[in-house]
C-alpha cells in the first residue's frame, strides 16, 4: 500500500497522520511519498518523520519530492493537506477585509477570507485530481484535510474525477466537551452530528438511551469557564436547540449577528485561547508555530521520537478510514461527502458533514432525513454561498464570485454592495499570483480600481485598522520564554506551514 502527502511541509499534520497510520500494524511495511513546494520545510518534516521511522525498527524509506506526481505514482491513497499561497495569502484574507470592517477569527472556510482561500484551492486541487487520475492507482481515493473543506471536496468530486472524502476534527472536539461537560468519559456518550462542515449539529446525545440534549446548556451555563468562553455557541444553541460543533471564534464568523458591530464583538469572545475568538487569531498562531519550528527545529531532532502504539494515535479519521478499508475493521465517524439524499432538506449536490461507516465494502452513508428547521435554514444559506464560491472558482467567473460574497453572512451583514464589489476587486489584485483562472478579470479590476481612485469615486477604507481584539504575534524571542509551549502549540497546528 502507499500512501503520498501533498502538502507535507506542515509539521503538526504530517507528522501526526504518519503516526497514525504507522500505529496500525499491518500498515508498518507500507510505501510513504511526501511532496511540497517548500524545499526546506520538506527536507525538515522528512528528517523528523524518518527518524521516528528509523527509531521504530521500520525499514520504510519515505520518498521526499517536489515532484507530486512521483509522489502521486502508484498511490493507493493521497491526503492533502495544502494552504495554497500559505500564510502570505493567508494574512490578505484577514487583513483587506478588515479594512472594510470584517473581523474574521480564521477566514479559512466562509466569510470573505474563506471564500478567497477557495477561489485559490480549487484550481491547484484540480490540477492534483489530473495528477491522480493519470499515475495513481484506479480508484485512489484522496483524503482531504486542506480548507475550505466543503468547498475542495465538491469541487474534487464534481469537476476533479476523483472520490474525496473531506475530513475533520471539529466533532470530536465537541465530542469531548460536551462528554466533560455533562460529567461523563467521551467514549460513554454516543452522538450524532449532521450538518455541514464547521456547521455540523450534534442532534442526538445520549448516555446509555438516556437523551441528554436538555442537560447540555444548563450544564454549559454552569461551567465557568465554558460560559465565558462559547458564548457564541451556547447562545446558538439557546435560539436554535442544538449545540454546534464548530469553536466559538469560528462559528461567529459564519453567521450574521455576533461580528457584524466591531464594538461589540468583545461581547462573545475570549481572548483567552484564539479559537474562542480573537481577529486574525488562527494566521496569529500559525505565524508563530511556522517561525518557532523553522528555528527550532535542532531541538526538536533531539528530543524522543513518536512511538508507533496506540497511545500514540490521534483522533483523526485519516488513519482509522484507510485501516477500514484495508482491513476490513469497522469504523465509525464523521465524513464529509456529497450529500445525494442524507440530508433531505439539504441539496443533493453539496458536501454534507455525517456519520459513516468503513468496512471492507468500503465507505457506507446512512441516511439522515431531515435536518431541524432552524439548522437547516442556517446550513443552506453557507451552502449557496460554497455552490457560488465553487463554480466562480472553477470557471473563473466574477461575477459569481462577487455574488457569493453579497450571500455570504457576515460580509452582508457589514458591507453594501458597492463596498463588496470593490474590496473583492482589490483581492483578486493582491492575490493574483495564485489566481490563475482570473487572469484577465484582474486587469479589469486593476483597470476599476484605477478609474475609481482618479474620479472621486474609490471608497475609502480604514487601511490602519487591524483589528479591536487582536493580540500580537510573538516573536521568536518571546515563544522562547516558553519553550514547551510553543513546541506543543507548532506540533499540534493543522496546515500551518
């Protein structure tokens, strides 16, 4: 069996799922091909990755290229995990769109940054796609990691020809939560999340038959620290019935009600932790980790290797989905997929996030029916906003592009349509390196913008705003105070190279 990584200059994500995978015995002999376009970071992730390899007693040889199609040769499975124009581009979702008065904690799935971050994934993933189906094995299956994940796996499996599943950890997080909420050990309490990525819904919660749903927000206004940290979250819940599965900085970019007034977000975020809310807090963490591990990385060649035993094991599906299948244990979790039918009161053709099964007959959806009316109304208003952002990315069509922008929640809810049509302007134009497909719709906008500045008309901007909640990024220096936990911090961020 081989397994190829794209994108695998990122430290926390490689690393974790190549342990994963080599937890799993049969799997110890496998093949393992990593590519990236950072010749540095990919040579440092090799040398940690194969010495943990080596400290195993494996004779695996992992092949490191920036090649992806050596590395795609063969493949049995792809897992993708790419920040395509990395934290560069990344800082412009953030920060142009704070110049209009949207505060974003991560930008990397809706809002204006995310449906940018997708403008720029969608045609280097379909690109990997053609890569697939010419030198991987027929029926290579690619698992995908990399954001926004809703937006790549449509786009993988309606234009790229090839079966994605799209996965991540947001339920499980939640999982755990609410299980130490309520009193209880995760593996004790048994859900059901249904909805779509980072608006999934935990719409069942039990203990033993025993429906817990009714004891999940008095149990949450209890909690001193919970009740000051998801407020977001438990005020969701409060209106709409079901707890969300999504941390509380992230859920409050994708709705219009909790970032739409810059003086009044302090009102349901924590700046205790980035991903209760703080602006820019997820480009802030990955920032530091990426300058941490880049100067660290000696000493993290000193330090003990991961061992390959089931301690070890994260909870990322990745490993547990291709186990599955190869060996025929069962699995449950939490996939993305294109919905045909599980969610009834969802389109067909969107990625729906819901239980799934792994076995040897491969990955089986049960179907769901109906959604709440309420989540499902808050689901489909992100899943026009993805078919928008989707199909403008694809075709390289404007005008589609800039109506997913008017439909998004939050950009709506801050911006007129004419401050929408501008600053989308000016992202094209300071993304372009990684827009290929808008070519020549940036020189129009390059041309709009122009025009717009010598005829009085240009709408101005708060270009020295950079955000009421924010922290500042640390330096090298000041991470060093604290040695561990900036180790643990760049170890544990997902794509954050």
């Amino acid at each position: 069996m081989k397994v190829a990584f794209i994108g695998a200059g990122g430290v926390g994500f490689t690393r974790t799922l190549l342990t994963d995978l080599l937890c799993v015995p049969e799997f110890q002999d496998m093949e393992v091909a990593f590519t990236d376009i950072d010749q540095n970071n990919l040579d440092m992730v090799t040398a940690l990755c194969q010495r943990d390899i080596d400290s195993n007693g494996l004779s695996i040889k992992i092949k490191a290229t920036l090649n992806r199609r050596e590395a795609f040769a063969d493949a049995d499975y792809v897992i993708n995990a790419v920040r395509i124009g990395g934290l560069e581009a990344f800082s412009l979702d953030v920060e142009i769109p704070l110049r209009y008065g949207i505060d974003q904690c991560v930008g990397d799935t809706l809002c204006a940054g995310g449906i940018m971050y997708g403008q720029r994934g969608i045609p280097a993933i379909l690109d990997f796609c053609r890569d697939i189906r010419e030198v991987s094995k027929p029926g290579c299956i690619m698992l995908n990691y990399a954001n926004p994940n809703a937006m790549i796996t449509w786009a993988c499996n309606k234009f790229g020809g090839v079966k994605t599943i799209g996965l991540c950890h947001g339920v499980q997080g939640g999982h755990n939560q609410i299980a130490e909420a309520l009193g209880y050990k995760k593996d004790d309490v048994d859900i059901i999340c249904a909805g779509i990525n980072h608006q999934t819904w935990y719409i069942k919660v039990s203990h033993q038959g025993e429906d817990l749903l009714d004891k999940i927000l008095p149990a949450y206004e209890a909690d001193e620290k919970l009740s000051e940290t998801e407020k977001v979250r438990i005020d969701m819940l409060k209106r709409f019935g079901y707890y969300s599965t999504e941390s509380n900085g992230h859920l409050s970019e994708y709705v219009p009600w909790y970032r739409k007034r810059l003086d009044e977000i302090k009102n349901w975020i924590s700046l205790d932790t980035w991903i209760n809310g703080e602006t820019g807090g997820y480009l802030r963490i990955c920032t530091e980790s990426r300058n941490w591990f880049e100067t660290d990385f000696p000493n993290w060649m000193k330090e003990e290797p991961k061992k390959y035993e089931a301690e070890s094991r994260s909870q990322e599906h990745g490993s547990y989905i291709i186990e599955g299948l190869e060996t025929g244990r069962t699995y449950r979790g939490h996939f993305n997929v294109i919905n045909d039918g599980c969610i009834t009161n969802l389109p067909d053709e969107c990625v729906v996030e819901v239980p799934g099964y792994v076995d040897y007959n491969g990955i089986s959806i049960p179907k769901v029916g109906d959604l709440p009316l309420g989540c499902a109304a808050v689901c489909s208003s992100s899943v026009w906003v993805q078919k928008l952002a989707v199909e403008a990315a694809v075709a390289g069509d404007v005008a589609l592009l800039k109506q997913a922008m008017m439909m998004d929640s939050l950009v709506g809810a801050v911006c007129d349509p004419n401050e929408i049509w501008q600053m989308t302007d000016e992202m094209l134009i300071a993304g372009k390196q990684w827009l290929p497909q808008y070519a020549e719709e940036i020189k129009l906008a390059e041309a709009r913008i122009a025009e717009a500045k010598n005829n009085g008309t240009y709408i101005n901007t708060r270009d020295d705003f950079h955000g009421s909640n924010r922290l500042k990024t640390k330096t090298v220096e000041e991470m060093a105070a604290d040695r561990q936990s900036a180790s643990d911090s760049a170890g544990k961020t997902d794509k954050a190279h």
